[in-house]
C-alpha cells in the first residue's frame, strides 16, 4: 500500500475484555514503531520492531500489553484485560531502515475506548 | 530520562505574522532532530529535519538547531489558519531508531 494502515479505526471495548490492533507497515520498511497518545498529550513510545532483531519491549507499560511481528509485515498490538486507563489512539509508525536520521510514516491510528 | 520539552500552548498568533516553536531536550548525545505536525484528530506528518547545526530552510518552514545550548526551534512565516494545528518536537539520540523521544507538543492557532 501507499502509507501505514491500521485497523480498526475505531475500538469500543468493556473493561476485561482483551483487544488486538494491527499494524500495516509500508512496504520495505523493516522498522516499525507502536506508540500511545492519551488525550491532549504527547506520543508515548511502546515498542521498536527492526528487521529480524529482537524487538526493543522498553516502553510497554504492563505485561497486559505485547506485541508481534511477522518478519518485516504486519504487526499486533494485543492489550489483555483492557483497564479503562488503557483508552488511547494507538498509532502506528515505520521507518525506512529504523536508523536515527530515519523519517517515521505514522498510520492513522486506532482509538481504543474502555468503558 | 531522557525528555524533550515544548510549551504546550496554545501560541496564537495573526495570520501573515511569523510564528515560533522552541524545543528543548535533556540528552546531549542526541544527533537528529525532527518536527512533526499534527492536526485535531490526525496522524502526526513529519515537516522537516534537521541534523547540523544552524539553520535550515524549506519554503515558509526553517528549523534552527543549537546543540550546545540543546534546543531545536521551528520557524513559520507567513502563518495561514491552515498551520493552526499541534506540533511535536521529535529528539534521536543515537543512531537506532528507538531512541526517538517526543516532546508534548505545542498547539499553535493561527488567527485570520
């Protein structure tokens, strides 16, 4: 595809309940990046897929959260007992090469709501 | 820690008139530097980048860079309503990409 896709764009969920997200990276680029942004507030990184190398998990902020990837393709954003906290855009970015000086194309995004 | 900081805003100014965005950040490593524009409800879209310092210049945009001094601000001239929007200061400080911290943005509002 042309850009960074994300599905759903839109998520309503019940407290508990698990979620998944998914990522679509442009194709080629072998870095992908999940980031949360609450209301009013700036990104909050998540975790850095590049190429086969293990993901850089720093930014998950519980073991509710995690992530996969498919090679250099899809990724899931999987949040297990949602908490209402946890309602967000989760937006989805992929770079290049996922060198510093790399330019990060972010998806639209998904907005999770926890009710 | 490393952080970036932005003045959240909002910054109003006239339309026509220059509007500037300051961005400071903690890590003195850091190598890149980008400006990312986000509009209510949007993705942020990269504005430009800028790795050296001084200025640089790509139509009414110029990101100005100061490593000693470790702030990276971003210049709009001529201001159009159509720039009123968030805009978020990005910060690299090595060369892998998940060293990319983002500062809390500065919502900027353009007045016609």
């Amino acid at each position: 595809g042309a850009g960074v896709s994300q599905s759903p764009s839109n998520k309503v969920t019940e407290k508990g309940k698990d979620v998944e997200l998914r990522c679509d990276p442009i194709s080629g680029h072998t870095a992908l990046y999940w980031y949360r942004q609450r209301l009013g507030q700036g990104l909050e990184f998540l975790i850095y897929f590049q190429g086969n190398s293990a993901p850089d998990k720093s930014g998950l902020p519980s073991d509710r959260f995690s992530a996969e990837r498919t090679g250099e393709s899809v990724s899931t954003l999987t949040i297990q007992r949602t908490q209402q906290e946890d309602s967000a855009v989760y937006l989805c970015a992929s770079s290049l090469e996922g060198s510093g000086s790399d330019t990060q194309y972010f998806g639209p995004g998904t907005r999770l709501t926890v009710l | 820690q490393k952080e970036v900081e932005q003045n959240s805003g909002p910054l109003s100014v006239p339309e026509g008139a220059i509007a500037s965005l300051n961005c400071t950040y903690s890590d003195r490593g850091s190598q890149s530097f980008f400006w990312y524009r986000q509009y209510s409800g949007k993705s942020p879209e990269l504005i430009m980048f800028i790795y050296s310092n001084g200025d640089k210049e790509d139509g009414r945009f110029t990101a100005q860079l100061n490593k000693a001094s470790q702030y990276v601000s971003l210049l709009i001239r001529d201001s159009q309503p159509s720039d009123s929007a968030t805009y978020l200061c990005a910060v690299n400080g090595g060369n892998y990409g998940q060293n990319f911290v983002f500062g809390p943005g500065t919502r900027l509002s353009v007045l016609p």
